[in-house]
C-alpha cells in the first residue's frame, strides 16, 4: 500500500498553464510543495496556492468539475489566490469566457471582477508596473513603489478589501484579502525579487498568523 505525499503547501490542481512556473517559483524557496486536486491534502495542507490563467468561465467549470468548490470555500489556512486565481475569489466576473451571463465565482471576497478601463492603453496590460502596497504580512520588506510583472485585462476594484493597488488607465486593486483568503493580481512567480519576496512572506503565514 502506497503513502499519499504530503506537503506542506498545496497549489490546486486547476488545469491552468502556469502551474509549473509557479511551482518552481516556491521550489527556488526551497518550499515542501506540491500540486494536487486531492481533496484530502489539499485540506490538509498549512497553506493553499489557488493559480489560474485564461477565463474566469473556464476555471470555475474546471473546479465544479474537480468537485473543489465548496472544499475551497471551507479552507481555514491561508490560501493564495494568483493573477486570475486573486480574481476568483471575488463574486462575480464579467469574462464570461463564451458565456452570456457572467460567472460566478468563489464569492470569498466581497468584490466583483471588471473590465480594466486602461483609458486607451493596450488591453491586456501586460508588463511591468509600479504597486502601492499595505501593512499586510504579505507585503512585509516590500518597497512602496515595487514593481512586479501583471497580464490582465479584468481587474478587482478598490475597495476594503484592497492589499495593494497599481495604476493602468484606472486605480485598481492589485491585491485583495478577506480573512485567511487574499490574492495578487501580479504573477509573484515572474516578478523577480520582489515576487520571491512576497511568495516567502506567504510561506510564513499559518492558520494561527495567516488569518
């Protein structure tokens, strides 16, 4: 009989291309991690990473798929919600991803996800870009000012729930957090130091200190 590996950090399993990268990006911090839709370890992990690309549409049928979306909603420990990840945990999204009706999504964080208005900028903002950021422990030695690498065309507003936030055509939240659940809208995995940065101030976070 075979042991079912355990690690500490879990990134959900949701089909998505960035999954590796952003592994790596946690194995370079030398992380116990591991990628897994399992039910039982994700549940049983200290924290949990939640990655995504492409449509909001595409990635919540892939977790209704995966049965994971009221696990998901559940969790206690920290858990990380990167790029479309971070918008999933809100309401609703407007990137219908084919569909007519908008998607609903994790309803975590009280926000809904819109259109960037880039004011005529290029869409998807796609590059490098300066972030305001709060006292949040996920933002612990960085910079105000830092700069990390976003692709995006949808955007969480400002609200109450804003960690830090960037400037493209509009003011918009380029993290957001409720609770034991926050997200980044920037790619921590491709944003060099600063996003090494980050993803050690979450490795630090338990259900004691992360929530």
């Amino acid at each position: 009989m075979t042991t079912q590996p355990t690690a500490e950090t879990v990134i959900i399993d949701t089909g998505c291309a960035n999954l590796s990268s952003v592994r790596y990006a946690f194995e370079r911090l030398n992380a116990d991690v591991l990628v897994t839709d399992d039910p039982a370890l994700i549940k049983g992990a200290k924290r949990v990473v939640l990655p995504g690309v492409g449509s909001a549409g595409a990635a919540m049928a892939s977790l209704e798929q995966k049965s994971l979306i009221e696990l998901i909603q559940g969790l206690t420990q920290p858990v990380l919600g990167v790029c479309l990840g971070m918008q999933m945990l809100g309401r609703l999204s407007k990137e219908r991803g084919g569909k007519s009706e908008d998607c609903q999504c994790l309803d975590l964080v009280p926000v809904d996800i819109e259109e960037l208005d880039s004011q005529g900028q290029p869409l998807p903002h796609m590059g490098w870009n300066q972030i305001t950021v709060s006292n949040h422990p996920l933002f612990e030695g960085i910079e105000q000012g830092s700069y990390v690498y976003f692709v995006h065309s949808y955007r969480a507003p400002l609200s109450d729930y804003t960690l830090a936030q960037c400037d493209y055509g509009e003011r918009f939240s380029a993290a957001i957090g409720k609770d034991n659940f926050m997200g980044v809208q920037f790619h921590p995995e491709k944003s060099a130091a600063v996003g090494a940065k980050i993803l050690a101030n979450f490795l630090k976070m338990n259900s004691e200190n992360g929530a």
